[in-house]
C-alpha cells in the first residue's frame, strides 16, 4: 500500500528524537479527558490508528471536582501502560492547571514518567506562564526525564488589540528563555471565540471569523517567523464531527473524487463535516501553521492525509535546495507552471522538506483523495 501511495515514504521517529523532528511530527494532536477509565487501552488503540501525538486533559474537559480523581487515573493509566512490554505509545502530554501539579505528577508517575513528553501549559501569558515553565525545569531536573512544553495561547489579554502586543512581546520573552522545553504553541480559538460570545458553524472556519484570524495572523508574525527565532505554531480545535442542517455548499470540488471513483467517501465526508476541516487544514497551512488540535479520533486521518507533501511540492523544494542554487537566482518549475525564486523560497522549501521527511511524498499521482480513502476502513 505504500508503495503505491508513496515516492518518499515516512521516516521512523520516537519520543527521544530531536525537538525540531518532534514539534513538526506532532500532526494532528488527540485529545482526551484525562478522567476516562480505559485511558490506557484508548490510547493504545490510537496508536494502532495513526494517531502520534496525544493530550490527556486535566483543565477545561473535565469538571472541576474532577481534578483529584483524574490526577489519580492518570497516574494508574501509565502504569498500566508502562507495564505492556514492546508498547510504543504516542508522544503522551499532561495539561494541567497549576504549576504545582507539574512536579507531583511526575514524582507520583515514578518510572512511568519514562511514557510522558512533556505539559501542555494553559491560558500562556508571559505572568501566567513562567511559574509553570521554571516547574517544568525542575521536574526535568529531579526526574532525569526530558520534558517539553506546549503553552495555549488563548488568553483574553491576546485577544483583545489594547493589549495584544504587549502580551505577545511578553510571550516571546517568556518562551524565548525556555527555548529547548518549548515544542510547540497551541491556539486556544475556542477560549478567543468565548471572550465574544461566538461560535463558528460546520462550514465556515476559524479564518471567516475575522477576530479570531487577527489573533492568529498576528500570533504567526510574532512567533512563528521563518529566521531562527520562531516557533512551531499549531492549528485550532476543530469542534465538528457530524453536520447539522447546512446554509451553504459543500466545500468539496466533485471531481478529484470522480476521477478516483470515490464519490462515496466524498459523501461520507460532507455528512460528517469534514469538508470544512479540510477547507481550515489547507488554511492552516497557507497561514503557516503545522499539526492541529482534535477533539475526535475521525480527524487525525485527514489532518495526516493533507500533510504528505505532493509530488509537486517536493520537487519544486528539491530544485531551490540544490547546492548549485545556493547563489540566489530564478528557475522554471519542473512542472512547468511557475517560477521559483531560490533566495525568497528558501525557508519554504526547508520547511516543506521537514514535513516531506516526517509525513512523506505522494507520488506524482496521488492526491489527498487517495491518501484519505486508503487510510479508511475498508
């Protein structure tokens, strides 16, 4: 099957791999209420999935009452999984609500700590934010383990253009300090659509919202710059996975699914909102974002599908990489239907190379459709 669908397969990866391989590899990152009974089983069955990135959830999806007994089912859950000889789990993160928990956690993990990549870090502020990085350090510390952090950014002081710069100013210095724990920065669009009481529909995405594609564009422009000193910034929750009653067209062209006979899945996808995903994926990475939050199991494959890099994009990459072009200059596309400039495309091209390496390359052939259709079920 790979053979088929690929001209550059995946590459292997673990937990210990290099923190840029890792924060590109993150794809579409799971969600999950760290409270669930058979977490360890759930997340072996994601594995089994696709699913390579995984958040088990102590803050917002669960009650807080919650919070005690979730903090103890997390710690017999890896346990449980530390127990399974041979188990290779995804990159497993904690989201937590205090500082304080960071350090308790791991101690009460004991060796199953050995499971665990890292916290998600909620509500980032530069205030707000240190205090959980400095418990990150220590824990690290104290558990010889490596540990990364992904902060949200979702707090109302980003938000809101009175204060918008001066918190990202602060966010750039809080993580800049703690550059080699950061792996990623996560986009809480839920949090910024409640500061206004709004909630985007199944077929519209979070880039027709326009307070909320402010917040990200300028989130991009601080901290996700090409130079050196950015970071790796993932796409928003997607909330969806059924469609209600629609206002407009799909957002699904018929004929890629036409020339592959695949009008069937096409209707699966629509039925279950997912040409809206698809629509906010591509979005996602036209606006420079990597990876996404998911809230339901059904999203990983299509998040996945769209970051194999086409057979076009790679090549166009390959030929602005050359060693000989090192020099700047202009050249046709191989596909002959546009123009690359090596010295404006570089950074582009290094980065779709990473992804290329990471998700793989379709060959000349293949398209998303494929891609999406062989990942489902027969």
């Amino acid at each position: 099957m790979r053979r088929r669908l690929f001209h550059q397969e995946p590459c292997a990866f673990t937990a210990d791999s290099p923190p840029r391989l890792l924060a590109a590899a993150l794809g579409a990152t799971l969600y999950s209420p760290a409270t669930r009974p058979r977490l360890a089983d759930d997340i072996v069955k994601q594995a089994a999935n696709g699913v390579v990135s995984m958040v088990l959830c102590l803050e917002d999806s669960i009650d807080d009452a919650d919070v005690a007994a979730g903090e103890e089912n997390l710690v017999r859950q890896f346990a449980d999984l530390a127990a399974r000889p041979g188990l290779e789990p995804p990159l497993l993160f904690v989201r937590v609500r205090a500082p304080g928990q960071i350090p308790d956690l791991v101690r009460r993990l004991g060796p199953a700590v050995r499971l665990l990549s890292g916290f998600v870090l909620p509500k980032f502020t530069e205030e707000r934010g240190i205090p959980f990085l400095e418990a990150l350090t220590a824990a690290e510390t104290a558990s010889g383990r490596r540990l990364f952090a992904m902060p949200v950014l979702e707090s109302p002081e980003l938000l809101y253009r009175e204060s918008r710069v001066d918190t990202l100013e602060g966010i750039s210095r809080a993580v800049g300090k703690y550059r080699d724990r950061v792996l990623a920065l996560r986009l809480g669009v839920t949090d910024f659509c409640s500061s206004y009481g709004l909630r985007r529909a199944p077929d519209m995405t979070a880039y027709d919202v326009q307070v909320v594609a402010s917040v990200i564009a300028d989130v991009v422009n601080m901290l996700g710059r090409a130079d050196g000193t950015g970071f790796t910034v993932t796409g928003p929750v997607w909330e969806y996975f059924r469609a209600s009653e629609r206002m407009f067209k799909p957002q699904l062209r018929q004929s890629p699914f036409l020339e592959v006979q695949a009008a069937e899945l096409r209707t699966r996808l629509i039925e279950h909102a997912m040409d809206g995903l698809l629509r906010e994926i591509s979005l996602d990475q036209a606006n420079g974002l990597l990876g996404k939050t998911c809230i339901h199991p059904s999203h990983v494959l299509p998040v996945h599908a769209l970051s194999v890099v086409s057979h076009e994009e790679y090549s166009d990459a390959a030929d602005i990489l050359r060693p000989e072009r090192g020099g700047g200059g202009v050249l046709r596309s191989a596909y002959t239907n546009k123009m690359n400039e090596v010295k404006p495309h570089r950074a582009w091209a290094e980065r779709t190379l990473l992804r290329a390496e990471l998700f793989g390359v379709a060959k000349e052939d293949v398209g998303f459709v494929e891609l999406l259709a062989a990942g489902i079920p027969g």
